[in-house]
C-alpha cells in the first residue's frame, strides 16, 4: 500500500511511511482543532452581539432622558422647579 501511494504520488516510500505516522500520532488534535475552531467562532459572535449591544446603550439612554425630561420635567423629582 505505502509503495503504491509512493509510486503514485511520486515519492519516496519513507515519506509516505512517516506522513502515516504522524497521521496516526496527531489525529486527535486534528478533530479537537475543529472544534477549538467551532467554540471560537460562537465566541467570537457572542463577542460581536454584545458590542453591538454596547453601541446601542448611549441611544437607548438618550432616547430615555428625552421621554424622562418630557413626563417629570427637567430636574425629574416631579416638582417644578422655583424660579
């Protein structure tokens, strides 16, 4: 088998012989790679939603004051201020 990917791929059968071990040495990281790659990816979209959250405070808090100062007045304890 190693001399027919050898000859097929035009290489040395020692290269194919040490591809294969290191195949059967590493092939755990290989799939624990993908999913270090999968919760990197939720994570780096979790981090996207709460900067957009973020972006969004200083809107909702203006928006807020605006309905604040129109229902309680300016000084917002309820009472009109003396003049």
């Amino acid at each position: 088998m190693i001399q027919e990917l050898a000859t097929l791929y035009r290489v040395h059968p020692n290269l194919v012989a040490l591809w294969k071990k290191q195949l059967q040495e590493n092939a755990p990281e290989l799939f624990e790679r993908t999913q270090k790659d999968k919760k990197k990816e939720v994570a780096q979209h979790k981090e996207e939603e709460l900067y957009k959250e973020i972006e969004q405070l200083p809107v909702e808090n203006e928006f807020l004051k605006k309905i604040t100062n129109s229902c309680t007045g300016p000084n917002r304890n309820g009472r009109a201020e003396a003049s």
